[in-house]
C-alpha cells in the first residue's frame, strides 16, 4: 500500500461525517450544542433562552440525540441534555475561530 492510500478515507467513514455535518449544519442545533457546553439544561430553559417554543428545541434535541450528540438524564421530574463529549463543542469552537479570523481579515 503506498502512502496515499493509506491517507485515503474509507467510503463509510466519509459518509458519516458528512452526516454528522448535515446535522450540525443547522442554525437551532448549533444554539442548542453551544449553550450546552459544560452545562446540563432542561427544554424549558433552552426554549427560554433561545426564545423559541418548547416543541421545536424538542424535535431539534431529538435529533441531535439520535446523532449521539447529546444525552438526556433525568433529574427530578424533568430531563437535562447535555453534550455527549468534548469533541463537540471542539468541532463548535473550531468553527467559531474559523469565522472570527475571517472577520480579522
């Protein structure tokens, strides 16, 4: 195997962060996984702060559960969501100094 196969990804593996980008493309989710950085919040307190209705941060958090973005725990009578590791806000803050540098230029 020469080098540039090995720097090659495979199908698979191409396909999945494109997926993981689709779902991150969005301007809610984005909100959503930054606000959760090093913090649990429930649904009403996102909606609140986002100033949207409870069921669309709802259906965003379910989407990013389901792309194991974020986890749900229960506490108490309701569920906080929190980011499921560092790698996303990682990919977020990266991003964010993606956009800030073009600003400078």
């Amino acid at each position: 195997m020469s080098k540039q196969d090995s720097l090659l990804l495979d199908e698979e593996t191409i396909q999945q962060v494109s997926k993981l980008f689709k779902i991150i493309s969005d301007p809610t989710r984005i909100a959503i996984l930054y606000l959760l950085e090093n913090q649990e919040l429930n649904v009403g307190t996102l909606a609140k702060g986002m100033n949207m209705e409870q069921s669309a941060v709802s259906h965003q958090l379910k989407v990013l559960k389901t792309a194991r973005l974020v986890k749900a725990q229960r506490k108490g009578k309701s569920m906080v969501y929190s980011q499921m590791d560092n790698h996303v806000y990682s990919i977020l803050q990266q991003g964010i100094i993606h956009i800030n540098e073009e600003k400078e230029d």
